[in-house]
C-alpha cells in the first residue's frame, strides 16, 4: 500500500480519483487543496486532507510530501483565469511539486496533461499559452529521477464512466469522461509497464487495464 497524495483533488478529475482510492482501499490518499473549507469538507468524508499552494514556496511542498510514496497532479489554473495564472499553477507549480517530490524522496509521480501536448503541430490557437505550459511541465518531469507517467487526456466529459478506453502515442482528436481519466490514473499506480511512458487518451473500446498492459511495449 503506498501513500498517494493527488494535487486538485477538489477539481473534477481529482474529486473522482480520491472517491475511487478511498472506496477501493488498496491505497491511502491524501487530498491536497488550496482552500480550508475544501480540506474540511474531505475531512468530513473520513479523507485524510491537506492544504497546498502551488503559488507558494518548494520548502512547503516538501514537507507536505514528507511520507508520500507517490504523486497524482490533477491541478489547474482553470479556464476562467488568464495566462499569468497558466504559467504559475499549470508549469510553475506543477514544477515545483517535482522538485519538492524528488527532495522529500518520493518515488512515482503521474501527471495530467494534454491531449498532443508533445506535438506542437496539434495545439489549439486559443489554448496556447496552457498548452505551451503543459509542453514544459511534461518535459521537467520527463528530466527528473521520478519514476513518471504522463497521461494526455482529450477533450474532459462529465459523462458517466464507460470504463473503457483507449491509450497511444499519438491519437486522433475525441474525448473522454473525466471518471474514466481518474481510473486511468488509479491503475497507473498498480500497473507495471507504465513508469516513464506518456500516452494520449480517449474514450475507447477497452478496458483500462488492459489498455495500459497494451503499453508494455511502447518505447
């Protein structure tokens, strides 16, 4: 069992994969949110839940990760903020959570990023500055020591989970439910075969752990 602490856990993506961890029980999860009433409210739910700043110093990360097996980063700036938040939360912060996660000694790391973010030729012209931030932040932690997975979800749903999915290195544009993208994460941590691989994900025709023994291969 190793510790797990998911940064945005009050984000959608981060709220279903600690409801996942904390009902399958094969790890313990710690919530990380930005604000107080967020953390009481995990509490209240028997999580177990701390508070991070991804605008705040390194030092603070590292102690917050003091214990922690494994990192999940599910956090963002949002869309209703402008680019100066992009660049601090969604490349600097994330940034920083490595560079604490290394200190502290923590040994897995998965990332949510974006659909081609590897593939300059595929960004969006109205999302350039996120995806210039996610390019960056998957690169950093491609360079640190952490055993990492960087997973490129499409276009986020709110449908409900098919539980069925498909991963690659360079998909064709689609979409895919945020539940799904959760379990995806979940089983990242268990699966062996995809420490330092990044993958494009969509809603698809298999099961997601099959989808993630299907990268044993990859390079």
């Amino acid at each position: 069992m190793m510790k797990v602490a998911v940064i945005g856990a009050n984000g959608k993506i981060g709220q279903h994969l600690v409801e996942q961890m904390q009902h399958a029980k094969t790890h313990e999860v710690i919530a990380v949110v930005r604000k107080e009433a967020q953390q009481k409210a995990w509490q209240e739910r028997g999580v177990t839940a701390k508070l991070g700043d991804l605008e705040g110093p390194v030092s603070k990360w590292q102690a917050l990760f003091d214990g922690v097996d494994a990192v999940v980063f599910t956090a963002g700036s949002g869309a209703s903020t402008g680019d100066d938040k992009t660049l601090l939360v969604d490349l600097d912060g994330a940034v920083k959570t490595m560079e604490a996660a290394e200190a502290a000694g923590v040994q897995r790391y998965v990332m949510v990023s974006a659909w081609q973010s590897n593939n300059r030729e595929n960004w969006a012209d109205s999302l350039l500055p996120y995806y210039a931030a996610k390019h960056y932040a998957d690169r950093e932690l491609m360079r640190t020591n952490l055993n990492w997975t960087i997973v490129r979800p499409g276009a986020l749903t709110d449908e409900e989970a098919a539980g069925k999915v498909v991963v690659g290195d360079s998909l064709a544009p689609g979409s895919v439910p945020r539940e799904d993208v959760a379990s995806v994460l979940r089983r990242c941590l268990d699966e062996n075969g995809t420490e330092h691989k990044a993958f494009d994900l969509m809603a698809g025709d298999s099961e997601v752990e099959r989808s993630l023994q299907s990268m044993k291969g990859m390079a």
